[in-house]
C-alpha cells in the first residue's frame, strides 16, 4: 500500500509540473512570432552580405498563410538625395535563394548606373509540396490579393516605401522560373499598383503544377487561355488594368517549355483585347551563342503592353547575367531589355 500511496504521489508531481509547462506556453505564446524573427535574422548574419546592401526582416502578419520572411535592398551608389526612385522587385527561383538571383541577374551594377532601388525577397519559409525554396504560383491560396505569398511580398513594398524614397508610380516586379510565376500573380493580383513587370522561363496567372517538367510530370500541359483570363478577370475585379509585361523565355527550355510563355502572352492578349498574333513591331539579332527575336504588341493606345523575348540556344535559367548555377552570360543581357522596357512604362496617375 506504501508503494501505491508513493507512486501515486510521484504521478501527481508529474502531472503538475505538466500543467505548469502548459501555462509556461501560453505565457510565451505572444512571443514566439518574436523568437521566430530572431531566429530567422540570426541565419541571415550568418550570409554574407554584399556591399551597398541592407538586410531587412518582414515579420508575419495576421492575415492567412502570411510568414516572417527576410528580404535585401540594393541602395544605388549614385547619390540622388531624396529624389523618388524606381524600385525593382526581383524573385528567385526553385533551388535558389534571394543572393544567388541578386548575383546571376546582375541588376545591382544597372542600378548604381541609373539610381534605382532593387530588392530581393527571400521566401525563407513555406508549406506544401515542392522543391526548395520555390515560390507557390500553382496554389491558390498563394496567388490572391489579401493572404498568402503574393500578398506578403506586396506588403515588402510598402515597408521598403515607408524606408526609403521610392516612386510610387514606377514600382516593377520580375523573376525567374517559379519567381517569375510568382512575378506575373503580383502583376494579377496588385494590378493597380505594380507600374509593369517581366517573367523570365515563367508560367501564366492561376497555372497548375502540371504546366512544368517534373519528376511526376513528363509531358506539360498548359490551362485554356480562356481559363487563365478568367482567373485575371476575377482576381482584378474593378481594378482591372492592362499591367504592360516582358515575356522571356528560350525555345530550348527543357523545364518550362515555350508553349507557357506563349499562353502567358495570348492570356494577357485575351484578357485585356490586344492582337497576340500581329506584332507591329519586331526585331531580331544573335548575342553570343544565342540568337533572339523581340516582338512588341500594342493596345487601342498605340503602346506596346505585351512584348517577347523569345531565343534560341540556351536551356531554363537567367539569360545574360552574371556567371552562375541557373545563368547563360552568353545570351541577350535580358537586364538591360528589362530596364529599358520598365523605364518607358511608368504607371499612369
């Protein structure tokens, strides 16, 4: 009976002290976003930064699927005071990471030549099914204004305007692969906001998985036209805009085929009425081992709001850039085509 009485008293003590545990969690509860903050920038300070760049935390917010993420701000060396700068968004792509995109693309040298802000979100952390560090462009709940991934990167603008200068009318976005999926849901999903953008080896708006070479899937297929402008259609609702768009892509992509980039162009030329099939402008040329074919197409205004980049030689990657795992430097500098393209469309007051 003494045992029984000793073990139920050690039982007793366990449970207490369990129940303790408990209220010690809910007392720490409103600090774990905190803790989690922390953690992330510690790894960050173990990433070597380069010159001229700030590194930044975005802490999660309270609406769904929203995670504490780090991002980089690329502050150009030409000094130009307070005057209100271009910012470009810049995404990476599967299996990369924000530094590795800032290296390849080679955007920081065009900006300390022209004065305009770069940025290059990190996805940090995520859920579902997927390769390393891939953007979310083929679940919905990523792609819609309000939650998920394309809402957290919007929200990195507005904390990097309320940090520095930027030019609220002359705000880009671009990516590679999966961060140029995710380049044309900002495009869709923040249309009244996002001056214009450029998708690099990407995907259309509200595609499915399937839409790519995988291990699961050996013979792409892409949605309707039809389908993807419906989904633009319903995303946009009454702030509706034509978000002019640089389309680039090689025909040799083996990971996302051309016919994606195709759907992307005739799905915005669909959605917003403009010719896909009559360029009324096109020039051609070779850089280095690849050649290349650009192709503008125009709304009722007269300026182009759709236009390709199609080449030539180089397989799935950046184009142009900086040596690297997913870059082909001898290619088209894509960067420059992209700077130039962003510069001449600014988003109308």
């Amino acid at each position: 009976m003494k045992l029984k009485k000793v073990l139920t008293d050690a039982a007793g003590k366990i449970r207490a002290k369990f129940r303790g545990l408990g209220s010690l969690k809910l007392i720490l509860a409103p600090f774990r976003g905190g803790l989690q903050a922390a953690l992330v920038a510690w790894r960050e300070r173990k990433r070597k930064a380069l010159p001229d760049d700030v590194t930044h935390t975005f802490l999660a917010r309270s609406y769904p699927g929203s995670r504490t993420r780090l991002y980089l701000v690329h502050v150009p060396r030409r000094n130009v005071g307070r005057r209100l700068r271009p910012l470009v968004v810049v995404l990476h792509g599967c299996r990369q990471d924000n530094r590795d995109i800032e290296q390849i693309s080679g955007f920081n040298e065009l900006a300390d030549r022209h004065g305009f802000l770069v940025t290059y979100p990190f996805i940090t952390s995520y859920r579902g099914m997927r390769n390393r560090n891939c953007w979310g462009w083929w679940f919905d709940r990523e792609i819609h204004a309000g939650a998920g991934e394309v809402e957290d990167l919007w929200q990195i603008v507005e904390e990097i305007r309320n940090r520095y200068p930027v030019d609220p009318r002359r705000i880009h976005v671009t990516g590679l692969s999966a961060g140029a999926g995710m380049a044309v849901a900002m495009m869709v999903a923040h249309a009244d906001k996002i001056a214009s953008g450029a998708a690099v080896a990407g995907v259309p708006y509200a595609e499915k998985a399937d839409a790519v070479v995988h291990a699961l899937n050996r013979v792409p297929r892409n949605r309707p036209v039809v389908s993807i402008a419906t989904a633009m259609r319903d995303e946009m609702g009454a702030a509706a805009r034509a978000v002019p768009i640089q389309i680039v892509h090689s025909k040799n992509d083996d990971k996302v085929l051309i016919q994606s980039a195709e759907a992307l162009r005739d799905s915005w030329g669909f959605c917003f009425d403009i010719d896909t099939k009559n360029a009324y402008k096109e020039r051609s040329g070779q850089a280095g081992s690849s050649a290349w074919e650009h192709r503008l197409y125009r709304d009722g205004g007269g300026k182009s709001v759709i236009e390709t980049i199609f080449l030539e030689g180089p397989g799935h990657g950046w184009y142009g850039g900086n040596p690297g795992e997913f870059s082909f430097p001898d290619a088209p500098d894509i960067k420059r085509e992209m700077w130039k393209f962003f510069v001449s469309h600014p988003r109308r007051k």
